[in-house]
C-alpha cells in the first residue's frame, strides 16, 4: 500500500513538471526586482513599438571582452533592448563585433567612424601595464527604408568613465525610445521660428534647430507682412502648433503683438527667450574692455503683465556661475585663463518638474530677474539663480577688468531670482476691451488652455561660432556640457504634449560601482579568503572526517 502511494506521488510530481515545463515554454516573461525599475518600460516606449509593420532591426556594436565599466555597460544594453523585443515580434537584434576579424578591423572601423559612429579608446593601466582598446559604444535602429544612430555612451571629458557609464546607463531607455520614435512617427507638429524683429541669424540656433528637426516641421516665419495684412499673417501663423521667440531686439508694433496674442487664444504654445537689458560679452570685447548696460524696450511690457509675468529691467549677478576666458599678462607674456563670471549664472533646476529633472546646469548670459503676477494662470519656476545672487540695475558700466577683483559675497544677498517660468492655463487677451489696433475676424478675449515659457535671456539658446561653423549649444571651450540644450528640448517637447519621451529621459537608476582604489589594497586579502579559505576548510574537514571514522572502527 505504501508503495503505491510513493509511485501516486511521484507520478504526481512528474505530471506536474510536465505541465509547468509545457507552459513555461509556450508563455515567456520576465520579473523586474530591481528597486528601480531599470528593467521595466514605459508606456511611452510600449506603444512606440505597438504597431510595427515592417522589421525592426537593431545591430548593436558594443560586443566584445571589455573592462569592467563597459561590461556593465553592455549587459544593461542587451537587457533593454530584449525588453524591447518581448513587447513585438517585429524586432530582431544583431549583434556585431567589429573588431574581432583581423582581416577586416581596420575596414570596419574605418566605414563605422565614417558612418558618424566615433569609437572610443579607452586607455587601462590598472595592472601597471598599459592597453587600449577600441569600443564601439553604438547601434544602429532599422525600419523600413530609414536607419538611425543610436548612441550607447553620453561622453563628458569632465566626467570619469564610471560617471558617464553611470549617465548612459541611464539613458539606455530614452536613447532606443527616441530613435525608435524617429523612424517611426511621422512629423506632425510644426514649429515657427520667429523672424523681423531682430532674432538671432539662424547660425546661432543651427544647432538647436539641428536637435529638433528629427522630431517636428521646422519653418521660419516673419511678422514682416503683419503691416499690409495682418489678418492673412494671423492665419498663416495660425498653421503652426509652436512658435520659438530667439532673442528680439526691435520692438514689435501693436499690430505684430495682436497676431502673437490671438495665435495665443487659439490654443498656440510660444516660446520665449527674451531679454530686458542691452549687454553682450561681444560687446566688451572693445580697446576699453567695457561698455554700459542699457534697458531695452520690446514693447512687451504689457503683454508679459496680462499673462501674470514681468520681466525686469535689470541684471542677475550670480556668485555660482560659469568662467569666462580672458587673456591676463601683457604683450607676449598674457594667457588665456578662466575667470569667475558674475555675470554668467549657471540656473539650477527644478527637480519636481519633468522639464527640469535630472538636467545639468543651464548656463545663462546677461540674465534679468523675472517676477510672477497674481492671476489664474499656473506658473512653475523652471530655473533660477543661486541664494548668493545680486542684482544690478541698468545704466551700469561693466567692465572685463572687474573679473580680477573678488567679488564682496556679503552684497550677493538678494536670494534666488526666477530666470525661466512657464505658465499654462486659460490665458485673457492683451486686447481684451481695448481699442484693436486692426479688424480681426472672430476676435478672441480668452484662450483654450494651453502654455508657454518665458527665459529672461537669448543666450541661452545661442551656440557658438568658430570659423564660421556653429559648435554644439551648451558646450564651453573646455568641452564642459551645460544643460541647456536639454533644458529647450524638454520645453519644447512639453509645450507640443510629448511629454513621454520626457519622462524617459528624467529616468533615474542607481548604478552600484566597487572601489577601485580598495580592491587594490584589499586584493590579496579577498584571494586568500575566496583561494586559500575554502582549501583550509575542506583539509579540516577531511581530517576530522578521518579521525571520525578511526575512532568509529578502531
């Protein structure tokens, strides 16, 4: 009888495994235990790849025997995208290693760097000898007849190699979401940039201009026609979802004004970067070295205090700021060196809104102090200066020679001082019952919601110029990263509503890293633990095993 109970339970048991193993290869899934959810995608990144109708193929080159950073860096990559895979049967990873044929290395690497993939060389003396390996931290998306680039390392020469691993890890989920969404998504929205009142020649946006233009339509689009036909320009204008105000520096008359405040009642999201005080780094570099700050007047004043904001005629002095280089010596004898900036305040974010979290430092020029009005209109501050601030009113004379002098931190007492708002709701008319100054059809004194920004300086979407080729937004001339092209990125992408490729990049994960410099001292230690320790125990082990079994039979 017992037996047969015995051969019931095992039969039982058999059966069991049967059907767990038979279910188990129809149906796979994974489980996502990590505290961060590093490994689970978002809804965003779901639905960018729920309707594939063609193969997506994925080639990733980071394949190989790499050091430690990069292992990490490539099992986080090969965990994602296979994420990816189990959401659509549609998508096919290849893995390449581009290096590893000798007979074809030097082809290879010659057609990937040509192809706008960079390798990077990553130099180890960590055993006192000295390598070099070359890493293709890249991949290549495919759909249809369009391949993007993605890139699998954000770099920064000014942060160690485990920092910037630590950054792109992060970013993994953003860097296929957003090149998943360029080949996908058609361009729908479509942006205005602004033109006829003195904005910035287009070489000085062609960079950020360059980020979007993978994502909307871009046009620029003058006020000029606004005299003879205003309302012709208010329909033209009203074709466009967003349009991007890039440093003015002529008034705009009240008829200009009245097409801008009407695309705005229709639900248009604007962009502004504007500034209140005359004053450039450009304009010092003069024999005098200096020049005097002059309030500008854009005939805005009004426009802004409707929409509950003012921006004021005066500039924010910031004990945190960027440098600035400036030759100190004389004749032959002068350098190039940075100098603290009081004039450059480098904006620290807001870390609760998902067009500020997680971004770098947002460097500013000449800024002015914005203040917010009481009215029905939310407003969140998205960037401001430091506490040690100081602010300087017009008519000022700022000269290059002062960077020599410190600075009296006991008179940067004025608090944080707002740089960049952003309002949304049901915006009123400037012209509400007021006198228009032309016949506008279906005038309209209130809105449907809708948003807008306001930064309280231009440059802090102008990029450099050297040699007449414009250099990446954000960066200094010490290759230093601002966060400012981020920063414009996300505002755009949250006043056209893509608010999920946002909330992606803001995706925190903590990357846990050993310590190098103790595994150096401790290494002997943890080899005769893990070696030595474990033969120690099976020897003891062994003779009191023997001495047991003497004694026993003896």
């Amino acid at each position: 009888m017992k037996k047969n109970k015995n051969i019931i339970y095992i039969l039982v048991v058999v059966v069991a495994l049967f059907i767990v193993n038979a279910v188990a290869s129809s149906y796979y899934g994974r489980f996502d235990l990590t505290q961060d959810n590093r490994y689970t995608l978002s809804n965003t990144s779901k639905t960018l790849i729920s309707d594939l109708d063609s193969p997506l193929i994925i080639d990733v080159f980071l394949v190989g025997d790499f050091p430690s950073q990069f292992r990490l860096l490539q099992t986080e990559t090969k965990q994602i995208i296979e994420e990816f895979q189990l959401q659509s049967d549609q998508i096919f990873i290849n893995y390449i290693n581009p290096i590893e044929d000798e007979s074809t290395r030097e082809r290879n690497i010659e057609e990937l760097t040509r192809s706008g993939l960079e390798p990077y060389i990553n130099t180890d003396n960590s055993t006192g000898k000295v390598t070099q390996d070359i890493i293709f931290p890249w991949a290549f998306a495919s759909y249809k007849d369009a391949t993007v680039k993605i890139p699998l390392l954000k770099k920064s020469i000014t942060q160690s190699l485990e920092e910037q691993i630590t950054n792109s890890i992060q970013s993994l989920e953003y860097a296929f979401a957003d090149g998943f969404n360029k080949l996908v998504n058609e361009k729908a929205k479509k942006i205005a940039i602004l033109k006829g009142n003195g904005e910035l020649d287009d070489i000085y946006i062609a960079d950020f201009l360059q980020t979007l233009k993978p994502y909307y339509n871009l046009a620029p689009f003058t006020l000029d026609s606004v005299s003879a036909n205003p309302q012709g320009t208010l329909n033209n204008l009203k074709a466009f979802d967003l349009i991007v105000v890039a440093k003015p520096s002529i008034a705009f008359s009240e008829k200009e004004k009245l097409v801008l405040d009407q695309f705005i009642m229709q639900g248009g999201k604007s962009l502004w970067l504007t500034e209140s005080v005359i004053m450039d780094k450009d304009s010092l570099y003069n024999e005098s070295r200096s020049g005097v700050s002059i309030a500008r007047d854009l005939n805005l004043n009004d426009f802004f205090f409707k929409y509950g904001i003012r921006v004021n005629n005066s500039l924010v002095k910031d004990l945190y700021s960027a440098p600035i280089m400036l030759a100190i010596g004389e004749g032959s004898q002068a350098q190039l060196q940075p100098i603290q900036w009081q004039y450059s305040p480098l904006a620290a974010s807001n870390p609760d809104h998902p067009i500020t979290k997680n971004i770098e430092l947002v460097k500013f020029d000449f800024a002015s102090p914005i203040d917010t009005l009481k009215n029905d209109l939310k407003k969140y501050i998205l960037l401001q200066s430091s506490p040690k601030s100081k602010l300087e009113g017009v008519l000022t004379a700022i000269s290059l020679a002062d960077v020599t002098e410190a600075p009296d931190e006991q008179t940067y007492n004025s608090g944080p001082q707002n740089l960049a708002v952003l309002l949304q709701g049901e915006f009123s008319s400037v012209y509400d019952k007021r006198i228009l100054p032309f016949n506008v059809d279906n005038f309209t004194s209130e809105s449907i919601p809708t948003k807008m920004i306001i930064i309280s300086d231009g440059d802090v979407i102008k990029n450099d110029v050297v040699r007449n080729r414009p250099k990446e937004l954000g960066v200094d001339y010490r290759g230093f990263k601002y966060g400012n092209k981020e920063f414009l990125l996300n505002a755009i992408n949250y006043l056209l509503e893509d608010t999920g490729l946002i909330n992606i990049r803001s995706k925190e994960i903590k990357v846990a890293y050993l310590d190098s410099e103790k595994i150096k001292e401790t290494k002997l230690k943890w080899q005769l633990i893990n070696i030595a320790l474990p033969l120690v125990i099976l020897l003891v082990f062994g003779l009191i095993f023997n001495y047991s079994r003497k004694k026993k039979y003896t």
